[in-house]
C-alpha cells in the first residue's frame, strides 16, 4: 500500500506554533535575528523542530530575486591550505547570515564550468573562486553577464578585471631563496606546482631575482613541477634526485608538495636539513609540528578568506567602485628544515 505523502509544512503553521508573527518567524529562519530576543528565537526554532520544518531556499530566492547563498570554488579539498582559508570565509560570511555551497575542481576547467552552473541554478548572489590552472577570461564574463560578483583568490586570471585577495608570491618566493643564498647554497630546485598558473610564475620571477642579485645563473634544469599534492611533491622530488648534479636545497611551491618532498627525501635516505634544506610556502599550521619543522613563508590563508569575504559582501551589498586587489605581504618563518649551513666547498 502507498503511503500518502506528508504535506510540507508552511511557515505560517511554524509562526502559529511558536506565537509569533510570520515576519519573525521568516527572519529567524533566514538567520536576521539582530533585533529579535534569544527567546523568541528559540520558541522558533523548537517549533521548526517540533513540526519538522524545511526552509526552501530555491523557492525563496526565486521570490525575492536574490539570495543568502554564496558559492566558493576550490581547486582541492584535501589541501589544508583551504581548511584554513575556508576558516576565514565561514567567520566573516557568518557575520552576515550568508550560507556558502562550497565545490571542488581538482583542477578541471569543466568541472569547474559545471559547479558555476550549479550555483547559478541556485542563485548564489557571489562566487568566491582558486580558479583552475587554465581558467579563461570566458569564466569570468559570464559570471558578469548574470550580474554576479566574484572574487579571485590565490590565483589571477589573466585579463579578467575582477576583484582579487591573495599574497605577494614573487617577494615571497625571493626572500626565501635569498634564506637558502645566504646559507651558502648554490643549487637550489624549484619544486612542484603547475608551471601554467600565474601563482608558479610569480614564485618563478622571486627565485629569479634572488639569483640575480645574488650574481648567480638560475639552472632551469632544478625546475620540475607537479599536482599541488604530497604525492606529487613526493614523484617530484624522486625525479630531482635523477639529476646527475642534483640540488643541495629545495624551494617548493607550498607546504603540502614540501611535506610529500621531505618525505621522498628520507625515501632515499637523506635528512631534510641535515642533507638537503627545504622551504615551502604557506605556513600551514603542520609545518609547525612537522619532522624536521618545516621553514616556509607565510602566506596567511584565514586572512585571505576574511578579506575575500568581506569583500564579496560588500559588493552584494551594492559597492560599486573599481576592482581591487587586495595584496598581502608575505613573511618567512625559519625553521629546523633549513638550518644546515653550506660548507664553502659548494661556494
């Protein structure tokens, strides 16, 4: 026998349940309770519970044309890196009652083509988006020609006249150099990252300069790129260790490729820092903790998920002012990874 299907429960049976007007009950539900008392709240809540209420968000924003919901883009879940950052993001949308679809692209522009859809379908009022390696100026057109803000992070796509939160890659990636330079090392690889995105680049001007001013040649041969992963910081530094006059020193693209690097190190029974110094980039909380500690240079990533959504609020908001980029500064974090200093056979 087919059970007949329960009708869905309105707000205004919600509203009566709880002995408050249908107004109330709606900011509560869509969480604008500035001016609304803890108790009216709960009484609220206890009879959403009680008659087991669904909001409709969908139907909701179809209604009003807007909507509570921001989408963010990343390229990898498993990363830390946007642990930390999503930490930043939750923080400051929460402020303002926002609810973030979050997806994930592992670096595939159609994936990430079918995660906008999904969220235009849903009416996001922002996107927060790590674009894939090879996004192109077409993913952000047609974000604008559906009137949508977006913010970039982490990664710029060139020609695109959007807003933009993220570090200082090319200071950043030179300081850290010029920390290995200064220990007396002259072969020094760049390692891991996709060598097609505007972030690796970036790293790959600051390795330049550092060698410039330093008065030494850059051997193109100690650049191999990978996955943003510790498997590809692992393959990679596997294939490092091939070369027939390998590096005494490893600058990577960020921490995770440097965890996975330092582990390939002592695969072949070498000491990261004893052996081979490492730097990575990002400072992730593990670098902290792990063997040896990790030196890196900092690149802030809760910040740069407050910032980027503060921003995207205010623009939902109605800020109308150029697109701006929001730049912070990057500082190096010296740890156990590359205290060994160079003896001057290798001046």
């Amino acid at each position: 026998m087919n059970k007949k299907k329960r009708a869905r429960v309105t707000l205004q049976q919600v509203a009566d349940h709880a002995g408050v007007s249908k107004t109330t009950a709606s900011l509560i539900v869509r969480n604008k309770v500035q001016n609304i008392s803890e108790a009216t709240q709960k009484r609220v809540l206890a009879a959403m519970s009680d008659l087991g209420y669904v909001y409709d968000r969908v139907a909701a924003n179809l209604r009003s044309q807007s909507s509570s919901t921001v989408g963010m883009i990343i390229t990898e879940i498993a990363n830390p890196y946007f642990s930390e950052l999503l930490e930043g993001v939750h923080q400051e949308l929460d402020k303002h009652g926002y609810t973030v679809l979050l997806g994930t692209t592992s670096e595939s522009g159609a994936k990430q083509d079918s995660l906008l859809s999904t969220m235009l379908e849903y009416r996001v009022s922002g996107v927060i988006l790590c674009p894939a390696t090879k996004s192109s100026l077409d993913t952000i057109n047609r974000l604008e020609k559906w009137g949508i803000p977006v913010i970039l992070i982490g990664k710029e796509i060139s020609g695109a006249d959007c807003d933009y939160v993220g570090v200082d890659f090319a200071p950043g990636s030179k300081v850290a150099v010029e920390h290995l330079i200064s220990a007396g090392h002259r072969r020094i690889a760049l390692l891991g990252g996709p060598t097609e995105a505007s972030s690796w680049k970036a790293r790959k001007e600051g390795y330049g300069q550092a060698f410039q001013e330093a008065g030494l040649s850059v051997d193109e041969t100690l650049m191999v790129g990978s996955p943003m992963t510790r498997d590809g910081g692992l393959n990679a530094v596997r294939q490092l260790l091939k070369h027939p006059d390998p590096p005494t020193a490893i600058f990577c693209y960020n921490d995770v490729i440097a965890f996975g690097a330092m582990v390939g190190l002592q695969e072949a029974g070498l000491t990261p820092g004893q052996d081979i110094a490492v730097v990575g980039f990002d400072n992730l909380k593990e670098a902290a903790t792990s063997i040896p500690s990790l030196t890196t240079v900092s690149s802030c990533p809760q910040l740069i998920g407050t910032y980027a959504a503060d921003l995207l609020h205010q623009r939902i908001m109605g800020l109308d002012i150029e697109p701006q980029r929001i730049i912070i500064k990057p500082e190096l974090i010296v740890r156990t990874s590359s205290s060994w200093i160079k003896s001057e056979t290798n001046e």
